[in-house]
C-alpha cells in the first residue's frame, strides 16, 4: 500500500456519515459516491503508521553494552554506581587487581589525592603518584554521568614526566658542561689582563695555551650539541639517498685516526656496499667510532675498522681497539648523552660525553642497530648493521 493505510477511525466515521444520509432519504447512488470520496481522500492523505515506541530501558543491558565498549581501551577505566566499582576494564584490571570490581572506589584507588577526589563528588580531575610502582605518575579523570553512576579514568603519566625529567637534566648537564671551560677562560684572561705587564712571558704562553684548549672544548661542544639536534630532529626522516657506504667508511675512518694515527688503522671492505644513507651523518658515525678507538685504545695497537655482509640484506660495520675496555655494568649507559666511564681522561682527550649518542640518532635514523662489546684489559668492538639499499635487477 505504499507506506499507507486507512485509518480505522476516519473509514467508521465515513460509515456513520453514510448511514445518516440514507436516513434522510438520500439517493443510494450519490450515499456510495459519497462514501468512495471521502475513503478515497483519506487513503490518498494516508497518514504513516505511528513510529514504533522506545524498548523499555534495560539497565542490565547497558552496563554489559558499556563495559563491553570499554574492555579492550589502553586506558584503564572503571565505572562506579553510587561509589562502588560495577565495571572494571582490562587494564584497570591489571593495575588494580581483579578484585577492585564491587570494591568502594576509595579502596581500591588508595591514594589520600583520588580519595579527595573522589569524596568532592562532581567531576574533576587528580594527579596521583605511586599507584602501581613507586615512580608511576597517573592523572584520574573523574566524569559523572548522572547522580549515581560515574566514569573514572586513570592516564599513565610517567613517561610524560619522564621525558620531561630527562629534558631537564639534558639543560642542566649541557649548562655544566659549558660553564667549565668557560669559567676556566675568564679566570685566565682576568689573571692575564691584571698582571699583563708583570707575567712572565713562558706563564703568558701557558696561559693562553689553556685558554685556546679551553675554547676549543667549548666549539666541540657546541657543536656537538647541534649535531645531536639537528638529528634528533630528522629521527623519523628516513634518509633516500643511495650513497657507497664503503668509500664513505674509508674516508671517515681516515679523518677520525687523523695523520699521525693514521699507521695504526687497519681498513678493510669486503665489497661495494651501497645503503640508502645521510652521507654527512654516516661519516660523522664512522668518526666519532673510529675516533674513541683510538682514544681509548692502547696507543701503540691498531684499530680495525671491517665491512663485511650480514646475511642478504644488511651490511656490517666493525670498529675494534685493544684497550683498556669496559667495565659490564656501564656498557648499557654509554649511549647517554654526557655519560662518560672516566670524565677526567674523556675531558683530556677533547670529549665531549655525546659521540656515542650522536651515533645511537644516525643508526635509529638509517634504521640499523648498534651493538657494543667490551672485555676489561681487552678491548672494545663496536658493531652496526645497517640495511643495503634495494638495487633493481
Ligand atoms: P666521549 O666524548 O667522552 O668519548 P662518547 O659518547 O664518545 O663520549 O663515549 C662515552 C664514553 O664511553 C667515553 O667517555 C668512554 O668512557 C666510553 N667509551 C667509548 N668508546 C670507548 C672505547 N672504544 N673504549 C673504551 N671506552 C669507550
């Protein structure tokens, strides 16, 4: 009937309409055509059936509906009635403990910051330490869906906060590290410019020869922090330049040893090995490699320096000193910036504490992995892999 129907109310009133004209004498003729029009209009304006009425609300339903949408969030998320827990999602499961579910909220969150929370009633939110390990940090979102039931969710901070801490102790660290040689170049010009006409000319000389270190230091350190910038800020940049890997080692590894270090380096490729690289950032790698060896290195050994294939698809940079070493437990920690095992001998040798973090940035942009070995009163082998550019056939 096309979406249309007769209403039962209006056909019974066109019936008693009918009825009373064939009372009154009517012709029964003009009684039927009578009744086909006013049928006939009400069909054609034909009314659409009411809409269907609303389920009758199911409480049970929702609540297994919304703990079904909730379950499998990154975020752990409770729901509570009346203060008591009556959903718990997987991951608020895991932090809290199964049996958080039926427990009153302020028991199964603890921390004097939820609780205050919690007992201020309305939403809000709260930042709350320690909730699972000591150093965790989490902000609890506190969302009142009506008066009795409400949403809590609990966002892990900490590495947030980590980053943050991390950031500062980089601009803490990296300030120390400039004031000293720079306080060292104004103590010695302030001596100079006092006693300009009483110094002997040999002190005079020493002195300047400190400072021209000193300055020297603080370009390298500069920079260096600018390279690690700038390649911490192309990180996700995935080089596509196909450059030849081994004549870029060759001629790194030469500039690290440097000309009167250069007897000592034993340089050797197996082939052509073509990666899709940062040129300027794979030579800096090289060097800063080749250039520890050689600092922490006997200085009477040599330093090897191999490229070799690894399997079909990647190729193996090896840089190897016989040395003093590394000691098992600092190994983990020598991709930090600053981290240095012997300030005093890495500051002698014109270290800056960030060559291996500037190397860690170059590998994770080219997408390769670093590997570093070491034996007390052996030596030290540094390895990275890196993938071969795909050539067409
Ligand atoms: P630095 O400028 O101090 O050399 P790096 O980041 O290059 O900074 O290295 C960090 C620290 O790692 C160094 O201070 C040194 O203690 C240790 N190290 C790096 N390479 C070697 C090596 N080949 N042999 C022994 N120790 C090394």
């Amino acid at each position: 009937m096309l979406g249309r129907y007769l209403p039962l109310p209006g056909v019974i009133l066109a019936l008693v309409g009918c009825a009373t004209l064939l009372v009154s004498g009517v012709d029964v003729m003009v009684v039927v055509a009578v009744l086909l029009l006013w049928c006939g209009s009400l069909w054609l304006v034909g009314a659409q059936p009411p809409p269907p009425q609303p389920k009758a609300k199911n409480t049970a339903f929702s609540r297994d509906t919304m703990g079904e949408m909730i379950e499998h969030s990154e975020t752990p998320i409770l729901v509570t009635e009346r203060d008591r827990v009556v959903i718990a999602n997987l991951m608020a499961r895991k932090l809290l403990g199964a049996h958080a579910v039926g427990q009153d909220v302020r028991m199964a969150l603890r921390q004097p910051e939820a609780v205050s929370l919690l007992d201020s009633g309305g939403d809000g939110s709260a930042i709350v330490r320690g909730l699972s390990r000591r150093r965790d940090i989490w902000r609890i979102n506190r969302k009142e869906l009506d008066n009795d039931v409400a949403v809590i969710e609990l966002v892990n901070k900490t590495a947030e906060s980590d980053i943050s801490r991390a950031h500062t102790d980089f601009v803490a660290n990296a300030s120390h590290e400039l004031r000293t040689p720079l306080a060292s170049i104004i103590g010695y010009v302030e001596t100079l410019r006092e006693d300009v006409g009483n110094l002997e000319p040999k002190v005079g000389e020493k002195f300047l020869g400190t400072i021209h270190r000193e300055a020297q230091r603080l370009e390298a350190l500069v920079s260096d922090l600018m390279s690690l910038s700038r390649i911490e800020a192309e990180k996700h940049e995935l080089p596509n330049d196909e450059v030849n890997l081994s004549a870029i080692v060759e001629s790194a590894a030469r500039d690290g040893a440097g000309t009167d270090r250069i007897s000592r380096l034993d340089f050797e490729a197996s082939d052509t090995f073509l990666v899709c690289g940062d040129a300027q950032q794979l030579e800096q790698l090289v060097r800063n490699l080749v250039d520890n060896a050689f600092k922490y290195g006997r200085s009477d050994e040599t330093v090897t320096v191999r490229l070799h294939p690894k399997g079909r698809a990647r190729v193996r940079l090896t840089v190897s000193d016989r040395g003093d070493g590394i000691a098992p437990e600092h190994i983990p920690q020598l991709t930090r910036r600053f981290f240095r095992t012997d300030p005093g001998r890495s500051r002698a040798s014109g270290g800056t504490g960030l060559g291996l973090a500037i190397v860690k940035h170059i590998v994770e942009r080219h997408r390769g992995r670093l590997d570093i070995s070491s034996k007390l009163g052996e030596g030290t082998r540094v390895e990275v892999l890196l993938p071969l550019a795909k050539t067409e056939n």
